[in-house]
C-alpha cells in the first residue's frame, strides 16, 4: 500500500505534481518569446494541471537547453520569479517548487523565497557525476545549506535526484542507489527522488524499493509516470512529479493535455481507494439489495 506522507510540502500521500517546463529565458539559445508571453505560457500550462486535479506544481526550465552549469544570470532568476508569483496567484494554498537548470540550486532558493513556493528540486546534491552538460565535480549540498540558511530559507525543503537522469554514474560505480540515498540523507536532504535514465523514462520499481528501505525520508518519483504504472510506483512512492506523460503525444516539449492530465488523477485516484480498501478494519461497501 502506498506509505504514509511524511511531509506536508507536497500535500498529500500520493500526490501528483505536474511539471511546468517554461519556455527558452533571453540570451538562450531556442528563445523566442518575450517576457510577458513566456509569463502567460507558464499560467495556461499551471492552469490545466489545477483544473483536472493535481496537487502541485514544479516550474522548471528545461527549454534553456544546452545547460550552462552554475549560478544564473539575473535575467533568468528574474524571469522565473515572475513566472512563480503569477502561479502562486491562481491558488497560493498548491505547493510550488523551483528548478534552475544546471546546477542554479541557490537561484532556485532565493526565487521561492521571494515566491513563496515550498520547496526546491535539486541536482548533485551529494557525490559527482557526470552529465550531458559535464562534469559535475562538487556536491551541492553544504554551499546550499549554508546558504538557506544564511537567507532564512530553512522552511524551503530541498527535494535532491540521486542517480541522476542524463547522467553517466561511472565515477560512483562502487555505490549502490541506496548507498546514494544514504549519502544525501547524511547530508540533510529534505526528501529523494528518483528517476529513470532519461526525461520520460520509467523509473525502476527496484531502486524505489531499495531506496525507500534505506532511509525514511519522503520520496518521490522523478520520471516517466503512466498512469499504468501509478499503482506499482504509489508502493514505495509518497508522490509523483509528472511532465511528459502529461503533455499532448507524450512529449516534453508540448503543452499539458488535459485528458492526459484527468487520466492520470483517475489513475492516482483508483490506485489510493484500493491501497485503503486493503488495509486492515477498513469498511466494506454495503451490498446492494
């Protein structure tokens, strides 16, 4: 049965957080919007996420590809700020979380701060890789505490990968996914998440398994959702960040698809009626006459 919540930042056990992928920032190399369009991009895609049922959002901003890793300039901490206050508008009681891609973890901070959204997701939090940007040599993770803590940031969680997608984990061979867990929550991560190989591929039921055995923080799923899979992952799973199965023809890039988006709420749905109608001392229906 899927387990207990263990924090409220995500709402509740089995949430579904759809990913919100704004558009390419000025000075990147795919931008092609202004401001203010890529502002009311965001809105419509939070928009249908609210309307057919999810329970958070995730802004991130996967069009600004190929990566530059490190701190980001003020236009793109700027632009995503004004993207998480037009969000935080539409229903400020929906946990909002902040990615900054590559490596733009403290820029991330300081935008929830200033946006009031309730956590952050973040890459290379403990151990290096490398990934299709580079290599990635120095954990996060004790810059960005300190930095938290510095800003008075301490009730922004950080939701940190371990074994990354697009990533290559060939210098951390000898570390098992749940020695990687270990690591992150020696390091105070607030919760885990993990994915599979790539944006929109199944994550392993196994390395769930193994990582909700080896520590006790919460623990989210970072790829490829179906709603055919929901009901295995919801097992070891407190919740489920949802971006290309959401999206019209499956693909990342496109904007969310609400009958794709209703299907995986009734998915969640149908998977934590059953889970509790499992569940010891739990109320039968009543039989028709």
């Amino acid at each position: 049965m899927p387990p207990t919540a263990r924090s409220t930042f995500i709402g509740r056990s089995g949430a579904l957080v759809g990913m919100v992928h704004v558009h390419a920032l000025p000075a990147t190399p795919h931008a092609s919007l202004t401001p203010d369009q890529l502002v009311r991009r965001a809105i419509a895609d939070a928009r249908t996420y609210l309307r057919t049922g999810f329970d958070a959002i995730i802004i991130e901003n996967m069009h600004d590809r190929p990566y530059v890793h490190g701190t980001k300039p003020p236009e793109v901490v700027a632009i995503m700020t004004r993207v998480a206050l037009a969000i935080r508008e539409l229903d400020a009681r929906i946990p909002l979380g902040i990615q900054i891609l590559s490596g733009g973890n403290a820029d991330a901070l300081a935008v929830a701060l200033a946006s009031g959204a309730s956590f952050i997701r973040c890459e290379n939090f403990a151990f290096a890789h490398v990934a299709d940007e580079g290599l990635l040599a120095t954990a996060e993770a004790g810059p960005l505490l300190r930095y938290r803590r510095s800003i008075g940031a301490d009730h922004i969680k950080i939701c940190c990968d371990i074994k990354k997608k697009h990533a290559s984990h060939a210098l951390t061979a000898d570390l098992s996914i749940a020695d990687a867990a270990h690591g992150a929550e020696f390091f105070s991560a607030d919760a885990l998440i993990v994915t599979g190989s790539a944006t929109g591929k199944p994550t392993s039921t196994d390395d769930l398994a193994e990582v909700r055995a080896a520590c006790r923080l919460p623990l989210l799923v970072g790829s490829g959702v179906t709603p055919n899979q929901i009901p295995e992952l919801l097992v070891h799973a407190d919740a489920l960040i949802v971006g290309s199965s959401s999206k019209v023809g499956g693909q990342w890039s496109n904007d969310p698809d609400p009958a794709r988006c209703r299907a995986l709420v009734k998915a969640r749905d149908k998977s934590l009626r059953s889970a509790t109608a499992g569940r010891p001392g739990a109320s039968k229906p009543r039989r028709s006459r």
